[in-house]
C-alpha cells in the first residue's frame, strides 16, 4: 500500500505535467489554427489559379485588396504568376507550374495538420487519464485525512 506523503508527492508531480500538458494542447491547438488558416488560403489561391486558365490576355477582373474591397484589372499575361518562396523572396513562374507549387504546399500542409492533430489527441488523452489518476488520488488523501 502507497502511503500518504507518497500519494501526495505523485499529486504535486501529476499536477506540474498537467500544467505542461494543457500549454502543449493550448500550443498545439494554435499550430492547428494557423495551419487551416494557410490551407484555406492556399485552397483560395489553387481556385484563383483554376479560374485564370480560363480567362484570356485583357480580360477585366475583380482582384481583392483585403477589407472586403477589389480593384479591376485588366489580365496582361495569365500565363506569368508570382509565387511566394517564403523570407520575401517571390519567383515568375508558369500557371501550370505554379498550380503544381500550390498543390504541394496543401499536400505538405494537410500532413503536418495531420500530425498536430495527432499530437494533440495523445496530449489530450494524457490530460484526461491524469485527471481522472489525480482525482483518485485527492479522494484517497482525503480519506486519509478523514
């Protein structure tokens, strides 16, 4: 039988990894956030990219500006797309390989969410068999106590 003192140093140290834990989870659950946010962009930018290799030279568009706000513009060449490389570095590149640059962000993307959400379905599990271990163990110090 585990005596008191032994019980109640397991609670101090479940209660410190529960802690720990919940910042992982609360970690975790903002990667997951940021993620889907760059997935829905990149599902955005992908339709933008179908939608163009439909369009001819001089054909008026509505381009967004953020706010709910766009400007019209004239299309000067369909076939030539700036692609964001990351640090502010941007490279010219054809519709068709910048369709394939986009693709494989959201294939890579979809795998890393993929991976927090796991992630965090292992934290979570670990945070609810922690309660429930420091939850029997204050019922037992209690009785202890009584």
């Amino acid at each position: 039988m585990t005596t008191r003192s032994s019980q109640e140093e397991e609670l101090r140290k479940l209660s410190v990894e529960m802690r720990y834990l919940e910042q992982t989870a609360t970690a975790l659950q903002q990667r997951i956030s940021m993620v889907n946010a760059t997935l829905t962009d990149l599902a955005y930018a992908n339709a933008t990219l179908e939608g163009l290799e439909k369009e001819k030279e001089n054909a008026e568009m509505l381009v967004p500006i953020g706010g709910s706000s766009y400007v019209q513009v004239k299309l000067a060449n369909p076939d030539k797309i700036i692609v964001g490389l990351g640090a502010g570095v941007s490279v010219e590149k054809t519709l068709t390989d910048a369709k394939i640059t986009v693709t494989e962000r959201q294939v890579e993307l979809e795998k890393t969410l993929q991976s927090a959400q796991t992630q965090f379905n292992q934290i979570a599990e670990r945070i609810n068999s922690g309660q429930k271990r420091i939850e029997t163990l204050l019922a037992n110090v209690r009785q202890g106590n009584a």
